[in-house]
C-alpha cells in the first residue's frame, strides 16, 4: 500500500516497479479508470544502444575532436609569470 504525502507524490510499491521496469526518472502515465485510476508506465523513446553502437558513436566523436585540435593549431607555451604554480601552495603560509 502507498501513501500520498503532503505534496501530492506517491511511491511505487518496489514489487511493481521490478515487474514493470520502473526506475527512477521514468514517466508514468495517470489515467482514470471508472471509479479508480490507471497507472501506465510509459514507454522509452530509444531502446539503449548496444556495444558496437556505442563504440561507433565514440569513435566518430574522437574524430570529430582530433579535426577540431588539428585546426587550431598548437598551443602557445605559456609565458613568464614571475611565479610558478608551485610558489602558490607555499605562499601565505606561517614559516
């Protein structure tokens, strides 16, 4: 049994949510139904994509990116600052 809280939320019973694969950040659906209500689970737009696929994604993307670095060039080497990174985690330090 559920209870509906003060802000009108209702948990679903863990036994339901195995049965029909609810997780949470699913959408369900309410739907009255004569004098009780309908409670539907609705359906994922994409089925999850399989090994290959997602391999093929990565890779297009890992191309995608290496075009972007190779058109903007090297890096320039960073210029004197008068201070190094290290200096920093010693400074303002008590001695």
């Amino acid at each position: 049994m559920s209870k509906v809280t003060s802000k009108l939320q209702v948990t679903v019973p863990k036994a339901i949510a195995e049965r029909y694969r609810i997780r949470p950040g699913d959408e369900i659906d309410w739907t009255p139904a004569g004098d009780g209500i309908r409670v539907i689970p609705r359906k994922r737009s994409k089925p999850p994509l399989d090994r290959a696929a997602r391999l093929k994604l990565f890779d297009e993307a890992t191309a995608r990116q290496r075009r972007r670095d190779a058109a903007w060039g090297k890096v320039a080497a960073p210029r004197d600052r008068g201070w190094t990174r290290e200096e920093l985690y010693v400074r303002g330090r008590s001695r």
